[in-house]
C-alpha cells in the first residue's frame, strides 16, 4: 500500500469515489450541472481537476495498492465560525449537510472516504483514515468531523471503532439514485495530544 497525494490526473477516480462516497448525491448534483448531452461524471471529473475549491484534487489523498488506485479519502478544515445562511441558497438535499456541518467548525472534515469495490477488505478505509488523523494533528486540529448515513452500516461500524462518537442527526432527503431514507449523522472524534506532543 502507498498513500500519497492526489493530482489532477487522479481526477475521474475521485470523481468515481466521491460518488460512492456521497450514496449518489454528487452525481445528482452534478447531472443538474451538465449540459444537454454531457456525462455527469464528467462534471465531477472537472471539479475534482479544479486547484481551488473543496472538492479539489489538492484536498484528496489517494491509496494505491500494485500501482492501482483503490481508494481515496478527501478532507479539509472547516471554518472557526460556520456561516448559518450559506444554507439558504442550496439545493434542498444539501440543505441538512450544511446544517451538520456548521455544528462542527473548526474541526478537520472528512468530507469523503470511498474504495473501490475490487479491494474492499484490505484495510484500506483504515489506513486513508489513520493518515487522515496523522494529517490533522500535524495541522493541530482539535477535532475530526465526518457524515455518514444511517443505512451505510459497515461504514458507520468502522468509525465507530476509530473513535467516533454521533453528536447530530438530520433527515436524508430521498433524491433519484439515492437511498431511500434514513438520516445523515454527524460523528466527530477528539484528538488528544500528550503533553510532550506539544512545545
């Protein structure tokens, strides 16, 4: 296994893994954003290329295994202070991630984790996790943020053992391609740094 950061050739996979990631909603998004005629992922695909913006190639880290790609976690600091009514101007689906995101400022969010499914089961959400953490101690974050959904059980047993605790919870919106309910909940895991770790 290597981690390593993305580029903008990693691109189509993130846009791939974003999508299984998000249970549907970025290609939703992005097929509101395409043209007639245009292959959504395609969409994603450019947005992940961008160099500015959350969903940028410079926030992802990606895992090979043998040279292959097989997964990808994306990740960021949140403002100190949320704005509340960036909300307001959304699309309805989005509306409840934003709401949870503002209850987590300042912390370092985990705004996606996805492997492919070929490799599944070799431990690879673990280890993008496990940088991840390394990554934002180094940026001396105080907190790790991340939403999942209620029907996505195996993820949700995962951070539950890493660590991460619910704090908030907000209806999952069913939109095409999505799930069919459920909720969107927030977890959130403290990091605790040894005196020493501190100069």
């Amino acid at each position: 296994m290597v981690i390593r950061n993305a580029t903008a050739n990693d691109a189509e996979h993130l846009a791939f893994l974003i999508n299984l990631a998000g249970e549907g909603l970025p290609l939703f998004l992005w097929r509101r954003m395409a043209d007639p005629g245009q292959d959504p992922l395609r969409v994603g695909s450019s947005r992940a290329a961008r160099e500015e913006g959350s969903f940028s190639y410079h926030n992802a880290r990606v895992l090979e295994i043998d040279g292959a790609v097989a997964g990808m976690l994306l990740s960021y600091p949140l403002p100190d202070s949320a704005a509340a009514g960036k909300a307001d101007d959304c699309p309805d689906v989005i509306r409840p991630l934003l709401e949870l995101e503002a209850k987590a400022p300042g912390s370092w969010y985990i705004n996606a984790i996805a492997t492919y499914e070929q490799f599944r089961g070799r431990g690879v959400a673990s280890a993008l996790m496990s940088a991840c953490e390394s990554e934002a101690l180094a940026a001396r974050a105080a907190t790790l943020s991340l939403i999942v959904a209620s029907e996505n059980t195996a993820a949700h047993k995962l951070y539950v053992k890493l660590g991460y605790r619910q704090i908030a919870a907000r209806p999952l919106l069913v939109f095409p391609g999505g799930p069919a309910g459920g909720q969107w909940l927030l977890m959130v895991k403290n990091l605790r740094r040894s005196p020493s770790a501190d100069p």
